[in-house]
C-alpha cells in the first residue's frame, strides 16, 4: 500500500482546510503611505500605525526614554526621497532609508538608517546609521490616538515631517533647493539647437518671477513673441520691457496684445495688459 503519498495529499487537504478558515481582520496598526512634493522632491513615508488604546507609551514601560524604538509598529517606517535633498541642514542622497528615533523627554534624536528593511530593532546596528540629529519634543493640543505622521509648514522649497502620537510631537525638517536644478534645465533648453515657444515663455517668466537676468529674459521673450504672437505672449515680453525701462516696447506689447484679450473677454490679461500702459505712460 502507499501510504506515503495519500500522508501527503491528506496533509495538503488538513493545510487547506485550515486556510480556507483563517478569518481576514483589520490589523491591529494598519500600515500608510504618505507622499508629499517638496521643492521638486517627491518625499514618501511607508509606516504603521498603532492606537493607543488607553495605554502609557511614550515615557513609559513600552516606550522608554534613551532607548531605540522603531517609531510606530511592525516594519520601522521607510523613508524615500526621489531627490538629494537637505533634512534638518544636513545632506541626503535619493534613496529609501529605515527611520527610528531615541525617545527623550525634552529631545529626541532621529536615526536614518541605511537598512529600510528591519522588522522593529531588534537587530538594529548603529554602524547601519547614516546620519543622526537632535530635535525638539514638543506637546500636541490633545491626545493624539493613533500614530501619525504628516506634512506641515509646507513652502515651495520646504516643509516639516511631523510624527505626532499621545501627547508628543516632533517635527523634521525637509528642504529641496529646486533652483540650482531649474536653472540649469533652462539653460540647457534655451541653448538647444530647436527651442519651443513654451521654453522659452517658461523660462522668461521664471528669470521675471525670481529676479534673475532680467536682460536675458527680455531676448528670451522677444523670440517667444517672433514665434507666437498671442496676447499672453506679448505681456510676458511687455512686463519685462516695463521693468527695464523700455516703455516703448511695453506700451507697444501692452496694446498689441489687450486687441485680442479684449475679443476673448480675458479680463485678467485685460486688466494687466492695461496696468503697464498705465505705469509707462505715467513716466
């Protein structure tokens, strides 16, 4: 008799039998993901979340002062960033990277390490570490129940990630320097061999916007308006013009292009075309 392979096929049948029992429930600290674009960085962070449930936990038996803690539950939190970008002052390469935190009363030091992939600390290894830094422990208005991180204090080249849990918050600071990047992009497209309008619309704008080479940009615009004579066009070149002082231009650009806003009914572009005429004329 083979007794060896019906064994093994009533084994399987016992295995499927009992998964086909399990009972999926909600975890107990669900994990997130929370993605926010800082500068031109996109900055992501995968975590879990567990509730407090009426328990002591920052400060107390489960979550001591002066000990490595893996900021949350389950897998420690992952931190990535899509660029090089600064967090509190300091230099980071893009990559993903674990993050876990030394709790303390009044500070808290935050480890970024180099093995994303650790299932709580308990082989976490300081030679791992990347880079350490002291931040602030600060009070939430109320209790906070459930783990959470979020993004505040967002700016267009900045912003700050908090984790907030109990009666306890603190707050990272994230920083992408996005100009260095645009600049060169736009001179390596205005320097190519073919440019595009939009190029070249983008890239008078922004020297106008950020006070760059404003003289740079007045070329720019002039070849933006050789190409495409629209009256969003002939504003860009004329609030350029109106800056350096060429009003002749200005007002010309300024008339040029408020004949057709007016047939679109812009009245945006009506209002700033007729804004410059203004200014100029009253020089």
């Amino acid at each position: 008799m083979k007794l060896f392979p019906i064994l093994t096929v009533f084994a399987l049948l016992i295995s499927f039998s009992k998964a086909s029992a399990q009972i999926n429930t909600p975890a107990a600290s669900p994990s997130a993901t929370l993605t926010q674009v800082v500068g031109l960085s996109k900055v992501t962070i995968d975590y879990s979340r567990p509730m407090l449930k009426g328990r002591q936990m920052i400060g107390g038996k489960l979550i001591p002062y002066g000990q490595v803690w893996r900021t949350g539950a389950n897998k420690i939190p992952n931190l990535t960033l899509s660029h090089d970008m600064a967090i509190e002052g300091k230099s980071i390469k893009a990559g993903t990277y674990g993050l876990v935190t030394v709790p303390g009363e009044k500070r808290w030091t935050v480890v970024l390490s180099k093995n994303p992939n650790q299932w709580g600390t308990y082989n976490y290894k300081t030679e791992e570490d990347l880079m350490r830094f002291d931040v602030e422990a600060g009070k939430t208005a109320s209790s906070i129940e459930q783990f959470t991180f979020s993004f505040m204090t967002l700016t267009p080249a900045s912003a700050h990630l908090v984790m907030q849990w109990e009666n306890t918050e603190i707050k990272i600071r994230l920083s992408h320097d996005a100009e260095a990047g645009i600049l060169k992009e736009i001179d390596e497209k205005t320097s190519a061999a073919e440019v595009t309008s939009e190029t070249y619309y983008d890239a008078a704008n922004y020297y106008f916007e950020h006070d760059k080479d404003l003289d740079k940009a007045y070329v720019w615009a002039s070849k933006l308006v050789e190409m495409d004579k629209k009256y969003w066009t002939y504003y860009v070149r004329a609030k350029i013009a109106a800056k350096l002082g060429k009003c002749d231009v200005a007002i010309a650009d300024a008339q040029a292009g408020l004949v057709d806003a007016t047939k679109d009914n812009d009245q945006s572009y009506v209002e700033n075309l007729q804004r410059i005429i203004q200014q100029c004329s009253g020089k």
